[in-house]
C-alpha cells in the first residue's frame, strides 16, 4: 500500500484556516475536494517546516487579523502537524545545493558566460529576486522537503526551484 508524505507551505496553511471557517472560495473548494480525497490516515503524513510556523506566526503579529480567537484557530492548525527540523545536514546537504544551482543557472555572466562569482557581494542576489517568483523562505521549505523526501505542496510557481531539481523534489498544487 502506497504511503504519501507531504509537507505544506505556507500558503496551502492560508487556505486550511480559511476553509475551517467555511470559506467556499474556488481555492477553498478544491483544497477539500484534494483534503477529503487523499487516503486513509494511516497512509498519509502531512509535515510543516519551522519557517512555515514562522512565517505564519510573523502573519499572526503583523497581519489585519488582530482577534485572539483567529490567532487561536491559527495556532491549533499549526499543532495538528508534526514539524519537521531544520539541521546542519539540510543546510549544508540540501539547502546549499539548491542555492548554489540557482546561482550557476540564474548569477550574472561576463563577456565570456562565466557567472560573476568573484563580485557576489556587488549584484542583487537572483535567488531571492522577485523575478524567479520566490524568496528566501521558499528556498528553506523546499530544501526540507528535499531532505525528507516529502511532496512539497504549494501554491507558489517556484518555477525557478523546478528547473534546477528534476525529480529531486516533487511538487503539489492543492488548490488547483
């Protein structure tokens, strides 16, 4: 019997609160038709990442919804999953990787299309450009993802992490 292990971005998160609210949004629609249609339990772990549960406690902070009880229900959405680590073997096994394939595909080149690597320090840094439609954060939620051989489900293009990880990483859009 097939298991599935996945682990959820932030943004799938948005859409589970909203949904326990009854929100009916198409997005909300098709994460419960996805949500009630995958196995059993006992065949299904779903994970989040620390940057996740920061990213949405930040929300939580910042954000217009400033009502204990939302802030609450966020909260016991977050406990409902088990979070994975981050450690020193994703950093330097999978989240360096992945980081440093972005910079050799996307890093400035000279004349002669060699990446500009003796000026780092001197170029926007392109892995976090907002024109590969993603963001620090995205890198570290993927590359735990690619460390526990999860499916990394989102909401988010990542175009650009796809196109450096082949079958690396697997992807899920929920909502679609």
């Amino acid at each position: 019997m097939k298991q599935d292990y996945y682990l959820l971005d932030t943004n799938i998160l948005g859409y589970l609160a909203e949904l326990k609210v009854g929100g009916n949004s198409p997005e909300c629609k098709a994460l419960e038709k996805h949500w009630n249609g995958l196995p059993q339990p006992h065949n299904t772990r779903i994970f989040l990442c620390p940057i996740t549960i920061g990213e949405v406690e930040y929300g939580l902070r910042v954000g217009p919804y400033n009502r204990p009880e939302q802030h609450e229900q966020a909260r016991q959405i977050l406990s409902s999953f088990p979070a994975l680590d981050i450690n020193i073997n994703i950093a330097r096994d999978c989240y360096a990787d992945l980081r440093a394939k972005l910079f050799d595909k996307y890093a400035p080149r000279d004349r002669k299309g060699k990446s500009c690597k003796k000026r780092i320090r001197e170029w926007r840094d392109p892995t976090t450009d907002k024109e590969l439609q993603m963001d620090e954060n995205d890198l570290w939620i993927a590359a735990v993802a690619m460390a526990h051989n999860l499916v990394l489900v989102t909401h988010d293009k990542m175009n650009a992490i796809k196109s450096i990880t082949s079958s690396d990483l697997r992807f899920e859009d929920w909502l679609t």
